[in-house]
C-alpha cells in the first residue's frame, strides 16, 4: 500500500504514525512539503519562547526513522505535482496542508502601511522563508493586535519580550535585531466579545502576568462591564475570567511595557497619517447579546472611540489556500470533506481514495496535541476503504522522485533536513539559543548541494 501525505505539520505526521503502525498491511508512506523543512507551524507558527511545545517533533521524528516512511521536501502541491500525477503514483491520498492564509478584517484602511497580518508577523520572527522580507517596522510606540486567541498573545508577548528573553531561543536572527532596536512599549489585544467568549488557554494568558519588563492592564470598571450570564460556560472560561480579575485588581506597575486587554470591542476602521503610515484603530463599542442556544454575540452600540496606534496586527484566524485540483469548500474555507473523506464540494459525494486531517479538515481551531486522535480518526476511515487497493498495479516507487528531478526540482530527503537541523543547531551556539533558522530556501538548497 502507496500512501502521499502532503504537508509534515503534526497532522500530516500523526496521520504517518497511525499508518506506519499497521501491522495488517506494509505502508509506504511518502510524505511532500512545500518547504524543505518539515513540521509546519510547529517550525514556523509556534512561539520562539515556548521550546518546550518545539519538542514535539523528537516524536515526529521517531516515524520519519520508520524504514517505509519517506520525506519528500522542497516540493509543492498544485505547482510542482498535481493530484493527477499524485493519483497515478499512490493509493491513497491525505491532505494535510493546514490553513496557510489569513482571514481579512474586512474594514476601510486595511491596506495602510505598518497594518499586517498576524501570520506575517509570526512568520517574520519564526523564520519562515514566505516572511523573511516582511516590513516590519517597530519603530512605533503603541500596537494594537486584533483578535482574542492564542496567536494574538503570542503576537503581543513577541512584541513586548525584553532582547535577553528572546535571544536564548530560536526567533529569526534578523526579528531578533530588530526588535533589539523595537520602540514598541505598548501593545492593546483587542476582543470583539466578553472575556468569558475569548478563545485564550489559560496557561499562555497567565504567562502575559509574569513577562520581565510587562504589566498587564486591564480596566475593573470594563472588566465587570462585560462579564455575561453566558451559560455555556466552562472551566477554561472561568479560569480566564480569574485570571483577568487578578489583572484588574493589581496596583499600577512600574515596568517599562504595558500590554492592555480590552473587550467588547470592534474595529471599523484603520486610520492612515499623511504618509499613509497606520495612525489609530476607530473602534465600536459592543454589548453582549445572549443567543437562545446560551451562547453571546457582540452588537455594535453605534459608540465609538479612536485609539491612537502606529501598528495593526490582526489576528482574526485563517483560511485554506486553494490549491489546483484539490476540493475547496467555499463557505467554510477548508477542504471539502465528511469526516475527513474529501467530497465534490457541490454534490457532496465522496472522491474515493482521497483524505484531509488537522486545520485543512476542519478550520483553525485544535492544538498540536488534538491532531494524534483526529488524524488516527481518519486513518481508520482509510483503512476501512482501502481494502484491496494494494492490488493496483502503481509505476516503481521511486518514479515519482525522477519525475520530481526531470523537472529541475531539488527534492529534500529527511537526511538531508538533518543536515541542515545540524548547522541551524552550530549556528544558534553562538548566541546560546537551540537553533538559528537558515530562512531562505535558496540557501538551505545550496547547503545541501554543497555537502
Ligand atoms: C501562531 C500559532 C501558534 C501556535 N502555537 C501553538 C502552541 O503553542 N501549542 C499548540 O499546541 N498549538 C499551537 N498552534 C496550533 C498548531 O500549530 C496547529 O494545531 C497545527 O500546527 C495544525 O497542524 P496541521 O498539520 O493541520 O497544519 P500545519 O502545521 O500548518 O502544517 C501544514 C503543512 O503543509 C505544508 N503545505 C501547505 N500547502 C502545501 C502544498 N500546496 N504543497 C505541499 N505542502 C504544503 C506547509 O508547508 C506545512 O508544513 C499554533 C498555531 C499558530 C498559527
């Protein structure tokens, strides 16, 4: 049995290991990556500061030394290969390509200069070579980060970290200077709906209370304001509600960084200087609305107030890239599927042989650890209808590398990814950190080449 995964985040491994573990049936599994590195935003999405999330991938690489698993980096789906070819060559398909662009305000001003998308901002700082050429201009004083989950935190933590906090781990070595040189003291987290609806972890809001050189302000008065009956409420909910609280009720604190926890909030529009620069962020006050299924929805009170930033940061989600031949769902921007069986998007039947698991399957939401039973979940499904399709005849196993290589392409091993992890890791001694990124494809290509 031939399987293709395309995309090496935690989904796309997970779905390797639940595969990989047949004992019924021997798995090839060969698993594509647009990017010769592997572990999608385990590598560029995850906080530099939160190595102990990175370490992850010493998991992911127990299946990459399965003797029937191959990485086949450098390579990207719908422009390299088409799902054509990929039929041709395997099985079966998984479809693990996460959710790789971001989700617009939607409001005028969005295009200003100094208003960029949190991914970019993540990107930039993590290395990623789409971002390494990002502008990102620190030289101004107040942010604002739109958008009340995780990334905004981790946007905002990024932003406000002391150089000697940042530099012992592996952000960008060019993200590292600039924000040495970062003028940025105050950074507003902007929510939509009440604390008790924000989408934050307890752990990462708490950790925003014990930073170096930050206090977190959050106003009582707003606080209590916006604290609902919501019934649906649950322990993270209230954890966070507690959280705040202690916020709320500590004295003014002397730290050079303020980061401000605002709710109840929506922006309307980007507000642009002379230069065309970012100038302020207009914003609408909100009120609660409680939904006859317990759950509360924000509606504009037509009050409203401009606060005065040099930067915008949304962080209001993501969304599926369309990729040529692969089903798209446009109203839920993922790949078309029931239960992780990839479907025509019109008529919902099933296209046989084909599979989507983690953000591709089913939108933004899910931590990397939620990925092992949900990606497991979908193998089973394969295993169930692939009964006798190790019978069809495929081209020699490694076709589909000369085809790759016929067209010019440098396709990266997972020896030849542990060769570049060995000079990220000798470059990052240097300052002490655990790696420093190399953030250009060229280069890494070029390392390989050279060896
Ligand atoms: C900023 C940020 C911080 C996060 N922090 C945490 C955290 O601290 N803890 C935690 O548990 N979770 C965290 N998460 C969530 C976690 O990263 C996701 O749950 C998980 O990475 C999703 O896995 P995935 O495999 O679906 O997608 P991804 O990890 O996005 O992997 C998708 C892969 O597909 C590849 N790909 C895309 N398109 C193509 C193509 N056309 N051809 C070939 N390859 C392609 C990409 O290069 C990528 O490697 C964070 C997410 C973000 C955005």
């Amino acid at each position: 049995m031939r399987v293709a995964i395309i995309g090496s985040g935690p989904a796309g491994f997970y779905a390797a290991e639940a595969l990989l573990r047949r004992t019924d049936e021997v798995v090839h599994v060969d698993m594509f990556d647009r990017l010769p590195t592997p572990y999608g935003l385990v590598r560029g999405g995850v906080a530099p500061d939160h190595q102990n999330i990175k370490a992850v991938t010493r998991v992911y690489e127990k299946t990459a030394a399965r003797p029937t698993f191959r990485f086949i980096g450098n390579v990207r789906l719908g422009s390299d290969i088409s799902v054509e070819e990929l039929r041709r060559h395997y099985h079966q398909i998984v479809y693990a390509v996460g959710n790789e662009a971001d989700r617009r305000l939607g409001i005028p001003g969005e295009g200003v200069s100094r208003c960029t998308p949190a991914t970019v901002f993540i990107g930039w700082y993590n290395g990623h070579p789409d971002y390494r050429h990002a502008k990102i201009d620190l030289s101004v004083s107040r942010v604002a980060v739109v958008g009340n989950g995780n990334v905004a935190i981790d946007a905002a933590r990024v932003l406000l970290r002391t150089p000697a906090e940042l530099e012992k781990t592996d952000i960008a070595a060019h993200a590292l200077d600039a924000l040495r040189n970062s003028r940025v003291r105050e950074v507003y987290i902007l929510g939509r709906r009440g604390p008790q609806q924000a989408a934050f972890t307890p752990v990462e809001l708490k950790e925003l209370g014990e930073m170096e050189d930050v206090d977190p302000v959050v106003n009582p008065g707003e606080l209590a304001g916006c604290v609902s009956q919501e019934s649906a409420r649950n322990s993270q909910q209230d954890k966070n509600l507690k959280i705040l609280q202690s916020f709320a009720e500590r004295p003014p604190g002397t730290k050079t960084k303020k980061l401000h926890l605002r709710f109840l909030v929506s922006p309307t529009e980007i507000l642009a200087d002379g230069d065309g620069h970012v100038a302020a962020i207009k914003l609408e006050k909100n009120r609660l609305e409680m939904q006859p299924d317990g759950t509360a929805s924000a509606r504009g009170t037509g009050v409203f107030e401009t606060l005065d930033v040099g930067m915008v940061l949304p962080a209001i989600g993501f969304s599926l890239e369309h990729i040529a031949g692969v089903p798209y769902d446009e109203k839920a921007r993922i790949i078309a599927n029931e239960d992780g069986r990839v479907v025509d998007p019109v008529n919902r039947s099933v296209i046989a042989n084909e599979y989507v698991v983690g953000w591709a399957r089913t939108g933004a939401q899910g931590l990397i650890g939620s990925h092992k039973a949900a990606s497991a979940h979908v193998v089973a499904h394969m295993i169930a209808d692939g009964g006798k399709l190790a019978a069809r005849e495929l081209p020699e196993r490694d076709a589909i590398i000369t085809l790759l290589r016929e067209r010019g392409l440098q396709t990266v091993s997972f020896d030849d990814w542990k060769q570049l992890d060995e000079v990220e890791v000798a470059r990052g001694e240097r300052r002490d950190a655990p790696r420093d990124k190399i953030v250009d494809v060229g280069t890494m290509l070029d390392i390989l080449s050279q060896r």
